[in-house]
C-alpha cells in the first residue's frame, strides 16, 4: 500500500467518521423501533465511556501539548453523533448528559 498524502490521510479520517456516524444512527434506529428504552440506555452507557476515554486523554495529556484541544474537539464531534442518534430514539440534546467536549 502507498503512503497517504495530508489529503489522503484527511480523507480516511473524514470518511471514517461519516461510516461510523451512519452506523451509529441506522443501528440505534433499528433498535429504537424495537426497544426504545433499552435503546436510551445502550446510548448512555456508549457516552458514558466515550466521555472517560476523552477525559482521560485530557487529563494524561497523552496527544501532546494539544490533548485538551484534541479532547474538546473529539468530544464535540461524539456529541454530535450521539446527539444525532438520540434523535432517532425520540430524546433530544436538552436530555443528554453533558459531553467532555462541551463543559470542562
């Protein structure tokens, strides 16, 4: 395999994130339509370990002199997405916990 060009590399990241984000969102339509509540809590507990994984990047610096910026940014772009699915289930943004990208 060729090595990957900043455009390339930008790519893979920008595709990856719209492929997971679709599958985050057509599977938690599917269950949704089956189990709604059980759904809300799939959702919560996938934030809940996000938000540890994203504050533990924060708190041991492990991206470099960025992590807190890294950080915020992933935490951004994972509430989006699951703000996004929770959507799909019926429950807004003004029910979600807070995300680590959104409040320190």
């Amino acid at each position: 395999m060729s090595e990957l060009s900043p455009e390339d590399r930008d790519a893979v990241d920008r595709l990856t994130y719209f492929m997971l984000k679709e599958v985050c969102c057509s599977a938690t339509d599917a269950m949704a339509k089956m189990n709604p509540q059980a759904t809300r809590a799939l959702l919560l507990g996938v934030e809940t370990l996000l938000t540890g994984a994203i504050a533990r990047i924060d708190a041991q610096q492990s991206e470099g002199a960025n992590s807190t910026a890294i950080a915020l940014a992933v935490g951004s772009r994972v509430a989006a997405v699951l703000d996004q699915a929770r959507g799909l289930v019926g429950e807004g943004a003004e029910h979600a916990a807070p995300a680590t990208g959104r409040a320190a």
